[in-house]
C-alpha cells in the first residue's frame, strides 16, 4: 500500500523501498505478498538486488514454500543476482519444510564452490532436516564437523543434534549433547531438556527421565508440558504407575496445565497396572480434553480387568462420536468386562456388532463371548457360537473348547462334549482337568453312565488324576443308572489310584485341591495387577509366598502358566518359569507348552523361539511345543523361518505331524506364498499324512492370497479324491480367489457347484461371486445375484449392497447406483462408508456438486465418517463445476474431521483453484503438501502449471515444470502440455516449440494432448503446418475421416488443431469431391456443440473458431438442425483458391486421385 501511495505521488522507489517492504512481509509471513513485489519489481524498472531475493527466500521458507524458494534462488543467476549467505540459509531450512534433506546437502556443499561459508543457521537448518528426516548419522556428521569449518553450536544446533539421538534411540548420546551444552556455556533450554527426556522414555529409562525434570526446576528452566508428558510416558512404560501418578498430579505445582498427550501418557501407565479407579478418574476428564484412540484403548483394556462392564460398554459406543473407530482390541477388552460381570447379552451383543464395522473378531473375542453364555446357561448360543468360530476360520484355544465343553454339560450333550474333548486331542492342546470335569458333568446330566466310566479311564492314560469330585461324579452317573457295581468298582478304583501314584502325596493334593485352586486363583490375580511387562522382580515378589504350592502339586504351575496364556501375557509366563528354574521347582513340557501358548496368542515370536533353547537345555523337547512354536512364527516371524523349523524337526529327533504342517501352511497363508504351500503339502503325502479340511482350507486360502485362482480350484478338486468333503470355508476360499483375479464365470460355477454338492451357499459365498462380477464388469450378473440371495434365503448384508453399487458405478449406471442406496434404507440394511462413498463418486463424475455435499451431509447426520475417497469425490464436483471455495473448504474440513488428504484431495482443489483464476492459491496448496506429509505428483504438478498457464504466468509454468525433477517426480504429457499451453496463450511460440520438441529427449511421449497444445501455440506461423503434417503421419488424430472424406469430424481436437485441420481438409481433400457425379451438394464439418469435450484453456470454443475461420476464408455454410455440425455447400468454392490455403500437398493425395471416388 505504501509503494503504492509513493508511486501515484510521483516519488521515486528504488531497490531499497521494495527490500523493505519485502522484508517486512517475510516477518508477518505474507509470502504470497513478497512473491508479488518481487516479480512487480522490472515493470518498475527497478532491478531485484540480493537482499530482495533473500528477504522473499526467507518469506517463502517461513511459509513453508520450499519449491518457489528454491526456484527464486535459481532465479537469482539468471538475473544476475549473485546468492549469498543469507540467500542459502533459508533456502536450505525450506528443504526442511519439503523433506529435501539430499537438496539441503546438495546446497549446503554447493556455497563453498561460490566462495561462500556456511553459517551457523545453514549448518542447523541442514543438521535438522537431516534429522527430521531419520538421516540421523547424516546430522552427528554435520554436527562433528562444525569445528572444521570455523562455527560454534547454538543452542538450535544442539537441539537438532538430540533429535538425531533420538531417533537413533542413543539417550546416552543425548546426554551426552545436554553436557557439551553446559560445558560450551549454552544454557539448554525447554525442547532441549525434553528431547532428552524423550530419548530416556524410548528406552525405558524413567530414572534418568525423572531425574532431568528434576534438574530442570534447578536450572532454571521449568518443565512444560511436553517434558512432563515424556516422563509419565517413561514411567509408564516400565510399569512404574505410581511414579506416573506422581508426575501428572505434580504438574499443577510445577504451573504447568496437563493436555492430551499427558493423560493420554498416564491412561497407558494406568491401564497397564490394571488401576481402574484411576482410570475412571482420568476418563471424566476426557470431554475437556482432545483424547485419541490409544487413550480410549487403554481405558477399555483397565475396565475389562475391572470387570467394569457398563463403563466399559458406554465407552466403547462414545468411541464414534468422538470420531475415533474402535478396532479389536477395544472389542475384545469390552466383551472381557461383560464376561467377567456376567452380561452374556451384552457380550454377544458386542460380537455381533464388530463385522458390520468390519473388524473381525479373534479367538478371545469368541471365548469371552461363549464363557458368558456358557456360565448363563445359554449352552445352544455357546455352541452357536463355538461352530462360528470355525466357519470363519479362526482355530479355537483351549479357553473356548472349556467354555463349549461347559455349554455341553449345561445342555446335556455328552456326545458333543466327547467330540469336543477329542478335538483338543486332534488339535495337539492339553487336555486339562476342567475339560474333563465338564464332559463328567454332561456324561451325568446326559444320563451316559458308560461315557462317564470311560472318561475315568481316559483322565489316569494321560496321567491326570481324577479328584474326588470326579470320582463322585461317575459314581452318580452309575448310581443313578442302576449300575451300583460299576458304582462300587469306582469307588474301590479311587482308592487303587491313590496307591499307585505315590499314595500320601497324592491323596493329601487330590483332597485340598480346591485350597490349591483358591491360591492359584490369588496368585493369578496379584500377577495380573502388575500388568503385561512387569518388571521380574515384582513377579518374584508375587511369587514368593506360594513358593511351596509350586511344588506340592503338579498342576498348580500348569494352570497358572495356563491361565496366563488365555490372558495372552508370555512376559509374565516367562518370568514365571524363570522363578521356577531359580528356585528348583521341576519343569515339564506342559510348563513351556503353556508359555509357547500366550506367545502364540500374543505374536511373540520370538519369545517362543528361545524356549526352543530352554527347553533343548533341559532335554524337555516335545512335538506338541515345537507344533507351538512353529504356529507362532507363523503369526510374525515370516515363511523362511517356520520353514526352517520344520525342516530341522528330524534333527532334534521329531518328526513332523499334520500340525506341523498345519502351522507351516498357515505361515503360507499370511505370506500369499501357494507355491510353497503346494510343496507342503505335497511333502505330506509323501509321509502318508493325510491332510485335513482345516488344512485343504489354509491350503486354498494361501492361493486365494497369493492370487493363483488356479491353484485354488486345484486343491479343491483334490478334496473329494483324498475323501475330504470341502465345506463351506473351502469354497468361499476358492471363489474368493476367482473373485481377486476376475474370473467371474469360475466364481458363479463354483457357487451352482456348492449347490450340487447341498452345501449351501452362504453370505460371503454371494458377497464374492458379486464382488468378481463387479471386477469383471458384468453389473448385470452382479444386480442379479444380488436379487436371487433373498430367494435362497441369505439376507444381503451392506458388503452385498456395496458389490453391487461399485459394479453400477463402474459401468457408468450411475442411476442405478442411487436406486440400489435407496433400496438398501427400503430393506433395512445400513449404508456405511462405502456405500456413501460408491454414491458421492457418482456425483463428483457428473459434477453434480450440491448432491455430493448434501451426501457429506447426510453422512456425518448418521454418524458416518467420510473417508478421503468421499471428500476426494466432493472436491472432483466442485472442481468439474469450476468452484474454487468450496472445493477449498472440503479440503480444509478434512483436517477438522482427521481425514488425511492425499494426492487426489489436493491435484483436485489446486485444479479447482486454477479453473478459479486462483493461481497463488494453487501454489500455496503445492507447496503445503509435503508440509502435510502428501508428497507431490505429476497429476498435482500439472495442475499447478495449468493454473499458471491459466493466469498467463508461463515462467511461473516452466519453472515448476522445471522443479519436478529436483523433487524426483517425472514430469508427464499432462505437465508439458500445460506448459506448452502456457506459453503459447502468450504468443511465445518459439519456446513453447522448444519444449515440445523437448518431451522425446525426456522419456515423455508426444501425444495428441501435447500436439493439440503445440498446434495451439503455433496456428498462426511458419511451424503450423509442418506441425501438423507431423501429427498426420503419427495418426494423432485417426478420428479426422473417420465418416469418409464428405465430413471432417473435430471431437478431440483443440481450436488450433482443429484450425490447421479444417485448412488442410479443405486445400487437399475437397477439391477432389468437386465435380465427382456422386458427390453430395455440400460437405460437413463436425465441431461438436461442447457437451462431452474437453475444455481447451481460454481459448473460444471449437464451433466458434471454425465459423470465424469461414467467415475470414469467404466460405459460405447453409443451415443446420444439428447445432454440433457446420454444412458447406460445393457449389462456387473454386479449386485453386481451396489449394492455396496449405503450403505443400499432402502426403495422401496420389492416394485419394487413385480412390474409389
């Protein structure tokens, strides 16, 4: 305003006025402002000097416009501005802003070749960029070598150097930083002090951590919040919840006020120590605070060791209104609390919910839900529930076979309790007494006196003493049966057992086993209350005391190790075994079995591979815990590894069953490896081992994954052949692999195939033969399958609905798809995301911009989330509409709503900007994305340079068009087109001529995009038609004649294309129509009337053009009905006049003499 005022006063502004001012904007941060008198300065006649340059570097660093400050620091040469210090330094902490830590160095090693020395700010900004991006040894060598070049560490230097500590996990180091600093008289400041912190808490280091908070109140730097919250996360972590405490209710004191992130610290210490009282403390605080989900997560997982079930139910449903998705975890740690307070219909309730958000639920999830029906007496759901389990795959534990066996004896099935028990046998788990005493339970409520003296007799086989509630429990079944000799054999049996396993000790076990059980029950509490890593001396501490019960009875340490794997605890079931070894208690394989099982249950592998050497120690080897340990390095430790175990079983004097093979094919599975799953299973027949449904299942599904549909079929067929009936997981498997691969025909013949062998399909049998017909773009199948489910009595569910709307919205049906979301709120059938999502696509490839915000709309009323393909949509309306501000605001509203845009979101609002005329704005969304952490591409390029070659900025254009290769993305036809549009709508032919010819030496082919915007360029010059004989001979426009040489058809061509076409039509096509006995009195020139083309830039539309070209060449054209075509009467044109209007005759002519007409 102030350059202004001067200028219309007359007064003179020189370099100096603008520095200024230039200056003054790099310090409020209007970059947008600096960049604009930068570049006003020449039509000023005053020539830019370094200290404009560097003030609007700086102005663009501040503004996080890392790609336009190394563009003007590239400029500078150009305007023969020499760079100097002051020029790099911000250039080199804007590389920073963009993640260009090679561009920093790049700058930084550059200066001395230009007789400049790095200053101290340029040093900090590479060292930090560097560090921030996790090049930390990259930083430490920066830093090391300051002294070389003459320069003292700031306290920011030192700062960036810790965050490379950090990063490296060195806290040793870090202190180490935080001495230099005191010794260089550089007194550390707050982020110093917490960086420190930070590096202690990520090695568990909450002694040092506390003792740096201390020392900051003595240095006189007191800590804020971020300190604070470093060192609960510390203490946390290694389970020093009290410690925690401490520091968050010290922070006050310390006039410092806790947020999120600290709460957030202590809910995890909390949760881990299983103190829900605190916990629920820190939970009514949540509404003022901007809690996350790992908060929440932690909250859940304390009230399900409470038993807190309504708190913890209430919490879990408040989740999505706070705009977090809860996941497994948080399920699974709900349905905990319901089960242990008893509200088995909240627990199934909770099951039942977490496919609709799809989640899908694991064995604890199941085993929670079936314990609290089974204790409900709800034994036909606990059984329902139990065979879920297996249709959706999942292997249940030992903690879900007990539950189910119990249901059994609820429901008086003693035959299923039976097969049940066998199942654990097949299925390589202990046997353990509670399963045996349920099945007992069934036997006598089932009235199985037979089954009841069998499981006797099975119980003293494998070695478990039967107790006397057992004995009792046979001799009633006897007793009630009339059987009061087999009643007495028992009775006499009980005594007979006594005496062979070594009678006193075993007699005084069996009759106070139940005190043994209470103290099991307490010393399994006290070890929960320290939580999942609890330091080992605090086990042995809870340990202690009943050092004696370890000893006294054999299954005292085997169902404690058990009870600890169904609560997925291997740290604490490792110290337990630990404990056991100091103290010379005697270790068995069902011991480690125990432990390789929590490892297992909780993917800690590798904790379970070292018991391998353990147990080699102790000569304990057993198939059954190697079966475990292969099981669990399937889950995480990757194929080669379970591969190598099995192949090293005959090594250690095992040889591999059906679930060795079962655990190596899983780990197959999760790897999408089917080649090496065939080989497997292959290696079974050659040991006569028969492989299993379960088996053949993971089998197919390992080519399911691994997209070999072929494969899949192949074990399939193979099924009946080794007498094995595939079911329905097999098939889902199978047609689910078509799906992947788009065989839809193979999808639908194994769906009537599954109808031939009467096994019915089922949900996700229909759900993946639609969704193979929507990836084979046959809509029509998909609609009716989705029609026929009804008939077959499946319910469709959303993920149908959402098949079948994607396979519409994908043949363009987009009426359909509308139809189909308003049959599913007919049916009852909740919309999710997709659905929306599917929906508001539609809208945004029709620009229908009002429809797709009002969808948003509706979405957030309901309680859904958009995700970023919803947004993505809405902005692509807005953008086709041309409307730049909501398009803006979409994008905007991302962030409020913790959506992360991505490249779509802004290519399409930097797209909309620029149809705006808003070509700044454009470019400030270009250089916020890596600011955002959304790497720029071609497509965002592209639409930045379109929007300078919108607002007649063609430096501008080249100049980004010049910085993709420095930022490593590859310009392509899109970008150069652009650029060569943006040139030529500034009559700059020669240099838009220049950088077409320029694409092939590039890699970047010359399409008929890039010739239409070259032909644009140089219409009207000596390179015209040369140009586009050029494109002639490369078929660029193969439609041109495509009608015949009567009619000349434009569709795709831009109005300087079309131009030169129509010009050469006329000089070389239609003078040999004239005069031909079966010609038509006129010809036609097709233009289209613009509905389905391309908008051409700025220029005038394609009918327009061509008619002032008519209107200049003195041609007539008579009257049309099709306002999309221009008719041209023969009659008067004369011949040589027509040929005159190309310079040379066309390649083509001696063959249209020779043609038909």
């Amino acid at each position: 305003m102030a350059l202004g005022l001067m200028n219309k006063s007359g007064i003179p502004i020189d370099v100096f006025h603008f520095s200024a001012v230039i200056g003054a904007c790099e310090k409020t941060g209007e970059w947008q402002m600096a960049l604009g008198l930068l570049q006003s300065m020449p039509s000023m006649r005053v020539a830019p000097n370094v200290v404009s340059f560097s003030s609007c570097i700086s102005a663009c660093q501040k503004g996080g416009q890392w790609q336009l400050a190394l563009g003007l620091l590239a400029l500078m040469p150009e305007m023969k501005v020499t760079p100097n210090e002051y020029s790099y330094a911000p250039a080199i902490s804007a590389c920073d802003k963009g993640g260009q830590w090679q561009l920093a160095l790049s700058l930084l090693s550059d200066m001395p070749t230009l007789r400049l020395s790095p200053n101290v700010i340029s040093c900090n900004s590479a060292i930090l960029c560097c560090s921030n991006a996790g090049e930390s040894l990259l930083a430490l060598d920066l830093f090391r070598s300051m002294p070389q070049r003459s320069l003292v560490p700031i306290v920011n230097t030192y700062g960036a150097v810790m965050t490379a500590c950090r990063n490296l996990g060195d806290w040793e180091l870090a202190l180490s930083i935080l001495s230099m600093m005191s010794a260089a008289s550089v007194p550390p400041n707050e982020p110093a002090y917490n960086l420190a912190i930070s590096s202690c808490e990520e090695a568990g280091q909450w002694q040092v951590a506390l003792r740096l908070l201390g020392i900051m109140s003595l240095a006189k730097c007191p800590p804020d919040v971020f300190s604070c919250s470093a060192a609960i996360s510390a203490c946390g972590h290694a389970g020093e919840w009290q410690q925690a405490l401490s520091v968050l209710q010290g922070m006050p004191g310390r006039s410092v006020t806790p947020n999120e992130v600290s709460y957030s610290a202590a809910m995890m210490a909390f949760s881990a120590a299983g103190q829900s009282e605190l916990v629920l403390s820190l939970l009514r605080r949540a509404p003022q605070m901007k809690a996350d989900a790992v908060f929440y997560k932690s909250a859940l997982q304390a009230l399900s060791a409470g038993g807190q079930f309504q708190e913890a139910v209430d919490l879990l449903r408040r989740m999505p209104g706070l705009g977090l998705k809860p996941d497994e975890v948080s399920y699974d740690a709900a349905i905990g609390a319901c089960q242990k307070a008893k509200q088995w219909q909240l627990a199934v309730s909770l099951l039942g919910d977490m496919p609709q958000l799809k989640l899908s639920p694991d064995d604890l999830c199941f085993g929670r839900a079936i314990k609290s029906c089974a204790d409900a007496k709800q034994w036909q759901l606990a059984l329902h529930l139990f065979s879920g389990m297996q249709k959706m795959t999942l292997s249940p534990d030992e903690f879900c076979y007990d539950a189910a066996i119990a249901a059994c004896a609820e429901g008086r099935q003693p035959e299923m309790a039976l097969g049940l028990l066998g199942a654990i046998v097949d299925s390589a788990m202990n046997l353990n007494f509670y399963s045996f005493g349920s099945a007992l339970e069934a036997c006598e409520r089932g009235d199985k006196w037979q089954l009841a003296v069998g499981l006797i007799a099975s119980m003293r086989e494998r070695l478990i003493a039967p107790s006397k509630t057992c004995f009792d429990v046979a001799i009633r079944s006897c007793t009630s049966a009339g059987e009061e000799q087999q009643a007495k054999e028992l009775l006499e049996s009980q005594g007979g057992l006594e005496s062979l396993l070594s009678a006193s000790r075993r007699a005084k076990d069996e009759e106070y086993w139940p005190e043994f059980l209470e103290v099991q029950t307490a010393v399994l509490d006290k070890l929960l209350a320290l939580g999942p890593t609890p330091d080992a001396k605090k086990v042995v501490a809870a340990l202690r005391e009943d050092l004696p019960s370890f000893g006294r009875h054999a299954r005292f340490a085997t169902g404690l190790l058990s009870s600890l794997a169904k609560q997925r605890l291997p740290r604490v079931a490792k110290s337990v075994l630990q404990f056991m070894l100091d103290h010379k208690v005697e270790i068995n394989r069902f011991h480690y079995s125990a432990a390789i099982s929590a490892c297992e249950k909780s993917g800690e592998w590798q904790m379970a591979l070292s018991f391998l050497t353990d147990m080699s120690k102790l000569n304990l080897q057993h198939a059954v815990c190697y079966n475990g340990i292969m099981s669990a390095c399937s889950r995480g430790a990757g194929l080669r590894l379970v591969l190598g175990l099995l192949d090293s079983m005959p090594e250690r004097r095992l040889t591999p069953d059906a679930y060795s093979y079962s655990a190596a094919i899983s780990a197959c599975m999760r790897e999408g490896a089917p080649e090496e799953a065939f080989n497997l299973m292959s290696s079974m027949r050659e040991g006569k081992l028969v492989p299993d449904v379960y088996i053949c299942s993971a089998a197919i599904s390992v080519c399911e994954r691994g997209g070999q549909w072929q494969q899949a079929l192949g074990f399939l067929s193979q099924m009946p052949q080794q007498g094995l009936q595939p079911n329905e997981v097999c098939y889902n498997s199978a047609i689910t692999a078509c799906e992947k691969a788009g065989r839809w025909e193979s999808a639908l013949g194994l769906l009537g195939w599954m109808a031939a062998k009467e096994v019915a399909p089922g949900l996700i049998s229909y759900n993946s033969a639609i969704s193979a017909c929507e990836k084979g773009g046959q809509w029509q199948v998909a609609l009716r399958l989705l029609s026929s489910m009804s008939e077959k009595a499946v319910t469709p569910d959303t993920i149908s609905f959402n098949a079948a709307i994607s396979s519409c919205e994908k043949a363009g049906k987009f009426e359909l798809v509308q139809r189909l979301r308003r049959s599913m709120e007919t049916r009852g059938v909740a919309a999710d995301e997709y659905s929306y999502s599917a929906a508001i696509t539609t809208f945004g490839k029709t620009g229908e911009w009002e429809k797709a915000l009002s969808l948003l709309h509706e979405m957030r009323r309901l309680g859904l989330r958009p995700d970023e393909v919803c947004f993505n949509s809405a902005i692509t309306a807005c953008e086709k509409a041309g409307l730049w501000e909501p398009a803006i605001g979409l994008l905007r509203s991302m962030a409020a709503e913790k959506v992360l845009p991505n490249l779509i979101s802004y290519s399409s609002a930097i797209s909309a900007c620029g149809k705006g005329g808003q070509w700044q704005l454009a470019l400030g969304l270009l250089g916020s994305m890596s600011e955002k952490g959304v790497t720029p591409g071609a497509i965002s390029f592209s639409a930045a340079i379109s929007a300078c070659q919108k607002a007649g900025k063609s430096e501008l254009a080249l100049n980004l068009l010049r910085s993709m290769e420095s930022t490593g993305v590859a310009a392509d036809e899109i970008s150069y087109s652009a650029a060569i549009s943006a040139f030529g709508n500034k009559g700059e032919w020669e240099q838009a001529l220049s950088l077409f010819r320029e694409m092939p030496q590039v890699g970047v082919s010359q399409d008929a995009s890039s010739f239409n915007a070259a032909l644009d360029a140089v219409v009207d010059t000596p390179a015209g038609i040369p140009l586009f004989r050029e494109a002639l001979e490369l078929q660029m426009f193969p439609q041109l004649l495509r009608l015949g040489y009567s009619e000349v058809d434009l569709h795709e061509l831009s109005p300087g294309a079309a131009t030169l076409a129509v010009r050469w039509w006329l000089a070389e096509i239609v003078p040999h129509l004239l005069g031909k006995p079966d010609q038509k009195p006129s010809v036609s020139i097709i233009t289209g009337y613009g509905k389905h083309r391309q908008e051409w830039r700025t220029t005038a539309g394609i009918k327009e053009t061509i008619s002032k070209l008519l209107t200049e060449l003195q041609i007539s054209t008579s009257p049309t009905t099709n306002p999309g075509i221009l008719t041209v009467p023969l009659k008067g044109l004369d011949v040589e006049r027509l040929r005159s209007l190309f310079l040379e005759p066309l390649l083509v002519a001696s063959s249209i003499e020779d043609d038909a007409y």
